[in-house]
C-alpha cells in the first residue's frame, strides 16, 4: 500500500503545479513546447555552435502558435528561458525570427509586455 501512495503523490503534486503555473486562457503550447521546438537553438544563441536546426524549430514554433494565448505563452516562455541561460546572446536571440525568415508580433526581450501580444 505505501509502494502506491508515494507514486500518487509525486502525481498529484504535479498536476497542482501543473495547473498552478499554466497560463490562463485557452493556450495549447506550453513551455516544453517551446523548449522542444527551440532546443537546437541553445548552441546558437549561446555562441558555442551554428544556427544548424534552429530554423526549422523556429519556423515549426511559429506554425504552432497560431492563437492569441498560444503566441503570450511563448512570449512569456521565451522570456523565462532567456532570464534562465546566463550565457543567452540577447541579440542572437532577438534576430532569430527575422534570420529564418519569420515575422513575429513582437521583440525577443526580457522586457516585453507579452500580455499585449495579439
């Protein structure tokens, strides 16, 4: 019996934080997607590889995105991930879109106001 109820706390406990921090609105891209799509993009725009992939993860990203709350939890992820790299090119970062061809309603930055993304 304890072999079960261990199990089902680590799931229960999930799913509150889970709910806790999932954007509110009808988003169906949450961080990992994003993490997901932009992960070939790590090397890149931390100045230890190529663009490579990138690109298609970007433009995979944008296709997904085609909501109003799925293009804020991007937003709001894609300012997350950045404050969470130290050794994030802001710049790389902010040129991605426009380098593989993608125009997006707003600027990578820690300081954008994803709330008035569209």
């Amino acid at each position: 019996m304890a072999g079960i109820i261990k199990p089902m706390c680590i799931v229960l406990i999930a799913a509150i934080l889970a709910v806790a921090v999932a954007p509110r609105g009808e988003a169906a891209i949450g961080c990992g997607t994003v993490v997901s799509y932009l992960n070939p993009c790590l090397p890149y725009v931390t100045n230890k590889g190529p663009l490579g992939s990138c690109c298609s993860g970007v433009k995979g990203l944008y296709g997904a995105a085609q909501t109003t709350p799925d293009r804020q939890t991007v937003c709001s992820c894609l300012k997350s991930l950045a404050g969470s790299y130290k050794d994030v090119d802001l710049s790389k970062a902010a040129g991605l879109p426009g380098q593989c061809g993608v125009n997006i309603p707003y600027k990578i930055s820690p300081s954008t106001d994803c709330s008035k993304v569209n």
